[in-house]
C-alpha cells in the first residue's frame, strides 16, 4: 500500500494530526472544479481579485481578505463519506455543487477587497454589516426581498450574506436573472445593483488584497474524529405530545390498514434510515439547521424505539410521508418560534 494512501485507514484518521494527512487540492477532483471556478472570475472581469482558494474546516472568507476556505472533506472521497456519515450533510456534492458555493464565497471576497459594504448604497440596498451575525436565523420562505441561491433561504442570514447570495446569482453562467427575479422586484433590485457596482469597480486595483487564512488545513494539529466531536445543540424541549403523534402515525399504519400476517418493519430503524434527506431537504426549505434536524431525528427514532413502533411492510411509502411531515411541522415551528413547543 502506497504511504498517502495508508494515511486514510480507519485507524489513522481516528488518530493522526489532520495537518499531517498531506491534504490538497491539487491531484484531486476539487482541482478542475477551481480551475473551471477560477476562469468564470476571469470571465466576469474581476481578475484583479483573483481570489487564493486552500483547504479548511468550512466554507468561508476570513474578513478582510481575498482567500476561500473549502472543507477539507471534499479533498478525499473517503472523508466525503465521513462527513455524511457524521453530520448527514454534505456542502458541496458534485461539481455544480461546488460551484454554486464557491460563487457565493466570491460575492464575499469583492466585498472586502473593495469594500463595498462602506459604501452608503450597499447598505442602502443590503443593510448594515455591522448587524449581529445570528446562528439561528429566521427564514421567510419564499421572501421575494431576498434572491434563492444556497439551501436554507441563506441570503436572509445577514447582509453579508444577502450580498453574497446576490452576487452569486448573478455570476452564474448563462443564468437570465433579469427574467428569473421579473416578480421579485426587490430581489432584481439587489441584481440590478450588483451588476452596475461590479461594473464600476472591476476597473479599479483594490484596496484589500490579503492572503491571509483561518484554520488553513496545514495548521490542524486535531485527527479527524476529534473535527467531529463537537457537542450536538441540546435543552431543546420536545413537545409533551410527541409520544402520542408517533403512536398515532402508527396506529393509522397499523393491522387495519393491512393484513394482520403482513411482516413488520421497526419504525425507529425506518426513521434512521431517513436522517440524511430529511436532513437536507429540511433545510433547503424551512432554514431550519441540519445541526438541529439531527438530534431531533435521532431523538425521535430513540421514542419509536422506545414506544416499540412499527409498520407493515407496504405502507412504507404512507410512514415515510407521516414521518416527513411531522419531522417538517417541528423544523417550522423551531424556525418561527425557537422552539419545538407549540
């Protein structure tokens, strides 16, 4: 076994400095992807901010600078099943995935290397960056104030955030956002302005051009499974209900709605078994945070356990959908309120 290959065995990555996994872009799948990345800044005039793009914990720009951080886990395939495995979310599955974050990351670097967000139009048009930078955001789903780009309503974070979704909705190739955002008048607003300040600026150095990184790869004296060790969000009350919905969910799957000799599957398994999509598409349309989706699921499956549910074997399809909408009711109740409780 060759020795960069032994580095990724179980054992190692349990054990072994991530700084010393010997973890990169180039030789990989992420390199064409940049490089594709790469000639769409160009294309989109903005060479003089050709941002440096390097393996780190997550998505990110460090503020102040021109650099783009991408998660390390997209370096290796093995790592990528880690990370799914572990958080049952994955940012970035497959080229045009990837793309659309590396976008959204290049709306922040103009705005710190230009500047933008001193500018009294960019606050006029976003709001102020100085706004406190909130976790657990309120979503408004379908809000035309505000363009649709990554998963979770994203641009509604804050206004960095806001500008970054726009700017990536407009660096889209071949994407017409003039025709797509028509009935959204405030969302073209921001594309409108967007295209006339980039406009303005691509002719011009700017004034920040730092390299500087933040928990660039080669610095992470921790293994990998201590990356995911972090404690999960807890002291989020369930309803005092909920014990009765699942019961109720399957009682309605129960031997009335099949033969009474039709096998039985487990329903605590079943709902394992949906963590990632539920995870996922939660987010994409309630904002509702794959770290909080994750713990409720699986809290969820523990009370089925508990309550020795389960279904008949062809009504799969009609639990999957109970079990969706109830998991979807809760993630909507959290977004609005802040809590499960009703």
């Amino acid at each position: 076994m060759a020795p960069q290959e032994s580095r990724f065995q179980e054992a190692n990555l349990r054990s072994v400095p991530i700084k010393d996994l010997g973890l990169a872009i180039e030789g990989t799948e992420l390199e064409p992807i940049i490089a594709e990345f790469l000639r769409e800044v160009d294309r989109a005039g903005l060479s003089r901010v050709m941002p440096r793009v390097y393996l780190s914990t997550e998505w990110g720009v460090p503020f102040g600078t021109i650099s783009i951080g991408v998660p390390f886990y997209l370096a290796r395939p093995e790592l990528v099943a880690i990370q799914a495995e572990q958080t049952s979310h994955v940012e970035g599955v497959g080229r045009a995935d990837i793309l659309r974050y590396l976008r959204h990351e290049m709306g922040h670097v103009v705005n710190y290397a230009y500047k933008l967000y001193e500018r009294e139009d960019w606050v006029r048009a976003f709001g102020s960056i100085t706004q406190p930078y909130l976790e657990d955001y309120r979503p408004q789903p379908f809000s035309h104030r505000f363009v649709r780009h990554l998963p979770g309503w994203y641009a509604q974070k804050h206004p960095d955030e806001d500008w970054a979704e726009t700017f990536a909705v407009w660096m889209t190739p071949a994407l017409d956002w003039r025709t797509q955002y028509a009935a959204w008048p405030t969302a073209l607003q921001k594309l409108e302005y967007c295209d006339s300040v980039v406009e303005q600026v691509r002719q011009t150095e700017p004034p920040v051009r730092s390299e500087e990184r933040d928990e660039d790869v080669s610095e992470l004296a921790y293994s990998v499974a201590d990356h995911y060790t972090q404690v999960e969000p807890d002291g989020d009350e369930l309803p005092a209900g909920l014990s009765g919905a699942l019961t109720a969910i399957f009682d309605e799957l129960g031997p009335a709605a099949a033969p009474a000799d039709s096998p039985r599957k487990p329903a605590g398994a079943l709902i394992r078994r949906l963590e990632r999509d539920l995870v996922t598409n939660i987010f994409c349309w309630t904002g509702h945070f794959p770290e909080r989706t994750r713990p409720l699921v699986r809290r969820l499956a523990d009370l089925a356990d508990e309550l020795k549910q389960g279904y008949p074997v062809e009504r799969e399809q009609a639990a999957i959908i109970a079990l969706t909408t109830l998991v979807t009711a809760l993630a909507m109740n959290y977004v609005h309120r802040g809590t499960y409780l009703p």
